[in-house]
C-alpha cells in the first residue's frame, strides 16, 4: 500500500488541517507531510500544484486527490478500518459522526473570535453571545459523550470525533473560554498525546505571522 501524502497549512493556525495530521499520526497511519503556509493578502500560487479548491489540508493516495478535513477522514477510515477510526458499535458511530459533522459545519461565532493560535499567550478573551452559545453547546457534547463512553476520549477511544473537536481544544486553552471540569478533563487528554505534543512543538517554531488570525 503506497504511502499517504498529507499537504498542510501552518501548524500555527491551521485548524483544518490539524484535524486529518493528528487522527493519522494518533493512530499510527503513515504519511509525508507537505506543508505549504498560507499567505492571506496574496494567496499561495503553490496551493494550485496540489489542490482543487486552493485550500488545505489535501490527501493524495496515489492518483487520487481528496480535500477537505472530514472528506480525508473518512476516506482513512476506509483504506484503515483496522484502525477504528470510527467507533465499532453501530449507536457510537451514529453519534461519533453526527457530533463530527455538527463541528464540521457548526459553531461560526467560535471559529470566527478566536482563530487558533497557538502561539498566543494564553489569556482570556471577552466573547459574545453568539460564542458563549457555542462554548455551551460544546461543553454539553463533550459532557454526554465522556458520561456515555467512560472516555478517556469522547467514544472511549481516539477516534474522527477528538479530531475534529482538537482545533477547539486548542482555542479552550488559549482564550480561557470555560472553566467547566469537563473540559480540563478533556484538554488534558488531548494535550498529553504524542500526537498533539508533536504538532504543538512544530507550531511554537514557526515564524510565519498570520495578521488577521492574531486576536
């Protein structure tokens, strides 16, 4: 089985792509890392050599090209299964991608007050309605999903779900949105993986300064 390729943006502040880049390397799937960092003012002509909608993260598997964060995991989870991305019993993969894709389309005033950065020190942020709205809804999955599998991830073990919900980890952390238990619970477990570690070691390195994403 030839090897994935993975292209990413900055490890700083790419949240799309951190998703795909922890699941694989938290689960022991190989992959060559391209990153590739953004530039806003004038777009990166090099994102058009590799992706269709001049965006990131891109998969290549051989021929085949496969963008967006969700798009990537699940195709993994296809060409792994022995991996569980997904959980195996039939209810917690049901509510696994029913919370995933509710991340992956949800929660626009938290993506939009507080990029992901993290470099940032780590103070608390004033937010509106919209994102307190959004760090409840949050919290409550996270809360029902541990109280259901008896965690230590939100379905037991690691699966899509912690990936796509790790970018949120991070902006929890940075801008001290909630002091709810659950979430240092959860943080903490996150945060402490290989996976993370590694990810968050590369991002503090970088130099890249991304203006419209430091709040």
């Amino acid at each position: 089985m030839a090897e994935f390729e993975l292209f990413i943006g900055n490890k700083n502040y790419s949240s799309w792509s951190f998703r795909p880049w922890i699941a694989l390397k938290q689960k022991g799937i190989p992959f060559r890392e391209h990153l590739v960092p953004f530039d806003f003012e004038r777009g990166n002509p090099r994102f058009a050599a590799f992706s269709p909608n001049m965006k990131v993260p891109v998969l290549k598997d051989g021929d085949l090209t496969v963008w967006d964060s969700f798009a990537i995991l699940e195709y993994a989870s296809e060409i792994y299964p022995e991996k569980e991305l997904w959980p195996e019993e039939l209810n917690a993969r049901a509510r696994a991608k029913a919370v995933s894709a509710e991340m992956h389309s949800g929660f626009v005033s938290l993506r939009s007050a507080c990029p992901m950065n993290m470099r940032r020190p780590v103070r608390k942020l004033e937010v509106d309605e919209g994102v307190e709205a959004d760090v409840a809804r949050i919290v409550q999955v996270w809360t029902e999903t541990l109280e259901e599998s008896g965690g230590p991830f939100l379905f037991g073990d690691f699966t899509i779900a912690d990936a796509m919900f790790a970018p949120v980890v991070s902006r929890f952390a940075t801008y001290c949105l909630s002091d709810a238990p659950v979430v240092r619970r959860y943080s903490d477990v996150m945060m402490s993986t290989p996976a993370w570690k590694a990810w968050e070691g590369d991002a503090l390195k970088e130099t890249w300064v991304v203006d419209v994403d430091e709040v």
